[in-house]
C-alpha cells in the first residue's frame, strides 16, 4: 500500500479516526508518505512495519514563541487517541524559547551541542548531548542554546484533552539569560 495524497489516507481510516483529524493533522498528513512493508512472522504470522517517508520542511520557529533563530522538524504528531508530539528542536547560538508550561509536562533529551534551562526561581542549568530533562505538568520555564553554541534536542510531551502543548507567557530577557551562569 503506498499512500500518497490526503483522499486516499482519508479512505483507509475508520470514520471516528476520520473525525479526530482536525484540519492541521490532516494538512500534515497530506504532506507524508506512508509506505506499508508487509512480512512473515516466525509463526507464519502477518506482520506489518510501517515507513513513513517525511517530506515535510523544517520550519522557522515562530517569533511568539522563541527569541533568536530556531527550527523544527515533526518527529511525531498526535493523531486520533495518540498524544504524543515529538519534535527536534534546532537552536542556533543565543536562541531560547520563551518562559512557557507545558498540561503534561515535557521531556528533552540533548542530541547536540551545548544548552541551557531554567525553572522559575531556580538557577540556569547547562545541558549536554545524552542529558535528559522532565519538566513537570505546569511548571514554568525555558530552554535554549548557549550563547556561543548551537544546541538541538528533542522535545517530547503529550498533549491534552484539546490538543494544546503549551501555555506561551514572556520572553526571556537577555538579563535572565544572562543570569548567573
Ligand atoms: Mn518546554
């Protein structure tokens, strides 16, 4: 099965996934490829692995939401009952996102360079690739590069009954940033 456009994707979902689907999952969808490899098992099972081929750009983060240049690229996205959105996060030099919470909570885990991250009242912690990060459901704070390296993690979380990751408030301003690190 080769799946290449959003009508015959939309053909092969049960009418309640069909339903879930709001209109940015279903732009998403549109612009994958999902390839279906089909095998048998040791016990002359069918079993299935699943390929999904990612055509979708890397985007600019936006400007509401981070200081200094960042982009993303969609590892996952949630789709009818999953939750999880997963995303890997460029930061260049400088650049961090803004003071945020997350409904339940996010892991980060470091695949590059050199980083920073806070918690409201709490010192700026330097993060390196293999370190992993738990902030908790509705716990203020930020995370970015440091000021002379690049820094990519992936970002991890699940969203909530709406489908909202994050609760957006301030920037982080250059004298939090700078802060006692
Ligand atoms: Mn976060």
């Amino acid at each position: 099965m080769h799946i290449a456009n959003e009508e015959r994707l939309l053909e092969a979902l049960t009418p309640n996934e069909r339903r879930a689907l709001d209109g940015a999952s279903r732009k998403l969808l549109a612009s994958l490829e999902t390839e279906t490899f089909t095998a048998r098992d040791s016990s002359d099972r069918e079993v299935q692995m699943e390929i999904t081929r990612n055509s979708v750009e890397t985007k600019p983060g936006s400007g509401e939401w981070f200081t200094g240049k960042v982009y993303l690229d969609a590892v996952a996205a949630p789709i009818g009952a999953s939750r999880l959105s997963a995303t890997s996060v460029h930061f260049t030099p400088g650049a961090r996102t803004h003071w945020h919470t997350h409904p339940n909570g996010q892991t980060i885990y470091v695949t590059e360079g050199v980083g920073l991250a806070q918690c409201r009242g709490g010192p700026i912690e330097v993060i390196r690739p293999g370190d992993r990060v738990f902030f908790e459901p509705g716990e203020e704070h930020w995370h970015g590069a440091s000021p002379n390296r690049f820094m990519t993690h992936l970002a991890m979380l699940e969203v909530d009954d709406e489908g909202n990751n994050a609760t957006w408030g301030d920037p982080v301003t250059d004298e939090e940033y700078g802060g006692d690190a």
